[in-house]
C-alpha cells in the first residue's frame, strides 16, 4: 500500500527525506506560522504585519518546498 501525503498542507514532508525538524525549510514556515500566531494574538493589532505574514506563507505554499531545496546542505546532488 502506498502512503499518500496530503497536498492541502504547505509543507509537511521534505522531499530530500530530511527529518521534518533538521529541514531549513520546514524551519523557516514554522517561524512564519509562530510569528503569524504572536502577531494576531497581541492586543494592539497591526493588520499590515499580519496580511503580510499571511501572504508570505500564501507564497510559500504556491512555491511549494522543493524550491529550498537547491541551496539546502542536506541535499546530496547525483552524480553518475
């Protein structure tokens, strides 16, 4: 049986096989998700930070996680 991933969500498995918390990428929308969350529960509210965060986790869902992956140091080019 084959496992299937759930498109929906922005980033979840890293397709270099790194463990999710050693992932840069996976760090960074973590961080923009935990900046988001302290943002939007602070009593003054500043609405162009928000939609700012929003649009930039927006866009990395767009890009997809793949696009991090050219610079990052676990992945091991194939050399024949």
């Amino acid at each position: 049986m084959q496992k299937k991933t759930n498109q929906k969500k922005i980033v979840g498995v890293c397709p270099v096989k790194v463990h999710r918390t050693k992932c840069p990428s996976i760090k960074r929308t973590r961080q923009i998700r935990t900046k988001l969350l302290a943002v939007q529960r602070e009593k003054n509210i500043d609405a162009e930070k928000i939609a700012k965060l929003q649009s930039a986790l927006k866009e990395r869902k767009k890009r997809g996680i793949a696009v991090d992956c050219e610079a990052c140091s676990h992945n091991k080019a194939v050399t024949a």
